[in-house]
C-alpha cells in the first residue's frame, strides 16, 4: 500500500492506523474505501487494501497482457493495493466477499508525522458502475 | 442546625449514589460477559426455510452454535456450520460442511432437472457448504466453495422446538441400505 502507508521499505516504524467497525452493520462501502479484510486463501490472514469496484460494478484488468472487463459479483468487491507493482490483490485472487471484510481504515495514528486522514482515491477510468 | 440537615442529606445522597452505580456496574459487567461470551464461545440462532430439511423444520428451528472450533480449524466434513453469505454479506446461513481445502468434493448439479453430476478440487483456504435439502438450497453448488473466513460457528445442539432437543449428528445422510 505505499505510499498510502509505509512510504519507505525498511523504516523505523511501520505504519499504524485506526480501524472502524460500524461499517460492518450495513456492509455499505464506497469506491476508495481502504479496508481490512481476512485473506481468501488463508484465513489466518489479514490484508489492508483499497476497495476499487463494488457489486455490480464493471472493472478493467488486465489479464496475461489482455485487456479485460469484468463484472463484480453480487455481495462481492474488488480490492487493490496503492503500490500496484507489488501488490497481491483482487487481481490475482478474484473479487472477494464483502462478508470478509473486517473493518475500514479511517485515520493513520502512527508515527506522529503522518497523523491523518485516509483519503479515498480510485482510479475512475477503470470502473464503471451502472446503477 | 441547617448544618446539620445539610450534612445529613449528603451522606443519604452519597449512599444512594453509592448503590445506584454499584449496581449500573453490575448490570455492564453482565452484558459485558454476555457480549464477550456471544461473540467468541457460544451463541444461538433461529434457521428457518427449506434448506435444511429434514434436520432442520421449514417454519424456524433454534439452535446452539459455538465458535471455538473455526477459530482453531477443528471443524471437518459432515458438521452444520453457520456462515456468513458469500452474496449478501448482511445474511448468515446454515449449511452442512461438505468438504474443506483440497478435498475432492462430488455433487449433484441440478437434482430437480437431471441426475448429471460434477467433482469439484476445492482451493486453498476454501470450504464446500450444502444444504440437506439439496432440492431446495443455495449453496455452493450455486455459489461455489467459500473462504474459510466466512464461516461463524458449527452447531452442536437443537434447542426449540423442545421435543427435537439434543445434539445433531455429525452427517444427517441416512443409510441407503436399510
């Protein structure tokens, strides 16, 4: 997720942010959203991402040097990492169930130098929602 | 003399007081155990609908479910789990767990329509859920294997209606051969 958190490999301190869990009584996300969710493929897991395409949603990837369209799935989301390089994500592992979602990230509290907000940013000319 | 009242007054206050939050305490500390206790050991459900049938009724079935077992993967094929809808993230079911990551799982594809039948490797980190009444149920068949992060709780007792109280067997699948 650089350069949203731990812009720098190596640092003296990693990141650490605040989490919110009143979402989860609506399970009502927008697009940007930087979420914690447990990893599909191994539930010991957690990953923190930003939240790209919601039901519903068609999203562009790009799939063995193809460009695709693909649909999310009802109840699902696709999530990205920030640092797209290196970053395993919704384009490896597929749309993931909004049900895994563990809470949403809100503000980063530590180092005392990066207090603040989380902005919500998404790559708009890749989603396209028809509502 | 106003003093006195005066001081008289205080100490009554102040034993009130003392009583009213002494108790408040109590009562938060109640529904703290029970938070704590409904979140991470035990909790109980009302299932209704057809899926399950005939373990469990059409009309609503309560039930007890813990949640030890997922959190230290001791669930395995044949228990009735409570998951979370991979479709609507709002909405818990309940299903029998078929099959856990790796297994080689067979099922009927459309029982209504066709006998045909398909056998599915489940991926890593996945499970296979399906309803007893596989007439009538979505589940994996429909969905495919859901991650294991969806799952609750496994239910290990039927409280109401209390003539079908006790514990649920492990598979519901009767013996074809008697």
């Amino acid at each position: 997720m650089s350069p949203t958190f731990n812009p720098r490999a190596r640092n003296f301190t990693d990141d650490y942010v605040l989490v919110e869990k009143f979402c989860l009584k609506k399970y009502e996300f927008s697009h940007g959203d930087v979420v914690v969710f447990c990893s599909p493929s191994n539930h010991k897991e957690k990953h923190i991402k930003r939240i790209i395409a919601l039901p519903g949603d068609w999203i562009g990837t790009t799939h063995n040097s193809h460009d695709d369209v693909l649909k999310v799935p009802k109840g699902h989301c696709w999530v990205e990492g920030d640092n797209s390089a290196s970053s395993m994500d919704s384009r490896s592992f597929g749309p993931i169930p909004l049900g895994l979602v563990k809470g949403r990230v809100t503000h980063v509290v530590w180092p005392p130098q990066r207090i603040g907000l989380v902005e919500r940013v998404f790559p708009q000319e890749r989603v396209s929602s028809f509502k | 003399m106003v003093g006195l009242i005066g001081r008289l007054w205080n100490l009554q206050y102040k034993s009130i007081v003392k009583e009213a939050s002494g108790k408040t305490l109590a009562v938060a500390k109640f529904f703290c155990v029970l938070h704590i206790t409904n979140t991470y050991l035990c909790t109980f459900a009302l299932a209704y609908g057809p899926s399950m049938i005939p373990t469990f009724n059409l009309t609503g079935d309560m039930f007890l479910a813990e949640r030890l077992s997922i959190k230290f993967g001791k669930v395995g094929p044949g228990d009735i789990v409570l998951l979370r809808s991979p479709e609507s993230p709002r909405k818990v079911m309940v299903k029998r767990l078929l099959g856990l990551e790796s297994h080689s799982v067979t099922y009927v594809v459309d029982p209504m329509n066709s006998d045909r039948c398909d056998t599915i490797v489940v991926p890593k980190g996945h499970v296979w859920v399906e309803g007893d009444n596989i007439y009538n149920s979505r589940d994996s068949r429909q969905f495919g294997p859901v991650p294991y992060s969806l799952l609750e709780g496994k239910v290990f007792c039927k409280i109401w209606p209390p003539k079908e109280f006790g514990s649920l067997m492990k598979s519901g699948m009767k013996d074809p051969d008697l």
